[in-house]
C-alpha cells in the first residue's frame, strides 16, 4: 500500500531533481529517503527514478506516480487545512443556549455580529437546551451556554460577562410606588406573577424563602408582553431584568423598585467544554456578549415572547 510519505517522497525528488536535496525539503537525512525510495520501489515491482551522476531522472512509472503524488498530497494539505479550521471553531456550526428565555430576545442581535466575523459558522440558537443547558454541554449537544448559576463541573469552564439587578414592578397607581425598594415581607400580601414555577425562580429561591416570606398567591404567565400587560393593569407585581423593564420605566408605565437594601443581582457566565474554550469563536462570542453597547443595542429589540427567569 502506497503511503502518504512514500508520495511526499516521490513528489519532493521529482520536483528537486536529487535525494540530497529532496532530503532537505523534507527535513530528512539522506539515508532515509533513500531507503524510503528503494523500500517502495520494492513494493512496486518498477524503478521510479534513473541514478545519474547529477541527480535522479525519473521514469514514465514515476512520473505516473509524481502526477498522483501532487493531486493526493494537495488534497491531504487542504484536507488538513480545513481539520485546523474546524479545531479552531472557524467553520462548522455553534449550537448556543441560555438559561433564560427572555435572553433569547437581545441574542440575535450579537450573534448577527458575530456572523460577520464568522461567515463560515453556522450558528444555531438551541432553545431546546434552555432547561437544562449544562447537562446538554456535558453530553456535548452544546458548545456555549449563558447562564447566571454557578457551575462546577471538571469538563466546563466559564467565563464572567456581566451583571444585572432584577427589579420588581408596579403600576405607578400601586401602594408600593412611592418606594425606593421594597423587603420580602412586603410581597406577603401580594399576588406575585412569574415566568417560571417558584423553585427555578431567583426571586423566590434567594429572596423570600430566605426570610420565611410567601406571596399572598403565585401565578405564573410565561409571556412576557402579556406579564408586564397584568402588571400594569394592577393583576398583581413581577420581578424582571433592569433592561427588560427599562423601556416600560423610561415611558413611566411601571415603576421599579430595588429588593431589599443592595438588590438582588445575577451574574451572567459563558460556559463552555473546556477542550473548546481557546477557540478563536467562542474568545469572539465572549467578548460580543461582554461589550455593554451590544447588550444595550440588543435590549433594545425586546419584544413578546416566552420568556424564563427571575
């Protein structure tokens, strides 16, 4: 069986006319490609080069072969080439998810940026993966995940992007208005809308169960459009992302109150496998999802949809 080697070989006498110096375009001593040569003209049966006192003249047989050489050894070199890009994440596809659904409305944007960088990645947003994005990394059905808990896991790293305070609202007419911020005793009274069930909900998990606070009633509406609509129409209170809730703040249809003394805030992470994190695309997705004015042009096309969190 004709080898790789045995076609670099070939290929690099052919092309510098003498073992010596095909030797030095292949970093090899002298004795090895010339035991090479004789080894494969062996294995074939022919001579593919003439021994001249200046050099090597080659045979019909290898001029056969030198014709192969060069069109195996190209498509070998780019075949390589392509490996490498797909190594580096350069090519191929990025299956990206968060642990919010309400994220999934500010991440196109910065994903169409990253597109630009990386026209030959095919991104896919895999909302699938939104309840239980970890595990889907650990399985490797996934190659970037944004969450805000913390991970430990010996496959995984993440890196911090940013912080947010989630704020509770209510209408301008509602008691708890004139306030700054508001305790957990002051939802025991309140009808608290969520968009998810109370044991995945920060609001819960670290703010009222922690003082032995619950709501007068829970209800949850996965919609965000239609949350903020029952707030506003007195339906009871919500806890959101600042940047969910600025544009309903800035417009004075709902006011935000902080939760309790120094807020409740969420750190955001990118996780990744920890054998892709030096990849050049997911260094590019992390810095994109960092920069402020991203996140900013991307909250700004929040709109209806299911959304996941606090």
């Amino acid at each position: 069986m004709i080898e790789v080697r045995h076609l670099e070989i070939v290929d690099a006498i052919a092309r510098a006319g003498s073992v010596t110096a095909a030797a030095r375009r292949l970093h090899l001593t002298q004795p090895a490609v010339s035991h090479a040569l004789a080894d494969l003209e062996g294995r074939l049966g022919v001579s593919l080069f003439r021994r001249k006192p200046r050099g090597m003249e080659i045979t019909p047989e290898g001029t056969r072969l030198a014709d192969t050489a060069r069109v195996v050894l190209d498509q070998v070199r780019d075949a390589e080439a392509d490996l490498r890009l797909f190594r580096d994440g350069h090519v191929g596809s990025m299956r990206i998810a968060t642990e919010c659904y309400t994220c999934y409305h500010w991440l196109p944007p910065i994903l169409a940026h990253f597109q630009e960088r990386f026209p030959e990645v095919a991104v896919q947003i895999a909302t699938e993966a939104t309840d239980d994005p970890i595990g889907a990394l650990v399985d490797e059905t996934l190659d970037a995940a944004i969450v805000h808990t913390a991970v430990e896991h010996p496959d995984l790293v993440s890196e911090v992007l940013y912080e947010d305070e989630l704020l509770a609202a209510v209408p301008p007419s509602h008691p708890l208005a004139s306030r700054q911020r508001i305790e957990p005793s002051d939802f025991s009274d309140q009808v608290l809308l969520l968009h998810s069930d109370p044991g995945n909900s920060v609001v819960v998990q670290e703010f009222l169960e922690p003082a032995g606070v619950r709501p007068l009633r829970i209800l949850e509406l996965r919609l965000t459009e239609a949350l903020i609509a029952s707030v506003m129409s007195g339906l009871g209170v919500t806890v959101m992302a600042s940047w969910v809730l600025r544009p309903r703040l800035d417009a004075g249809e709902l006011v935000g109150l902080h939760l309790g003394r120094g807020g409740l805030h969420r750190t955001w992470r990118l996780v990744t496998r920890r054998d892709r994190a030096r990849r050049a695309t997911i260094q590019e997705l992390a810095r994109l999802l960092k920069d402020e004015n991203g996140l900013q042009r991307g909250s700004e096309g929040v709109a209806s949809g299911s959304a996941s969190g606090p």
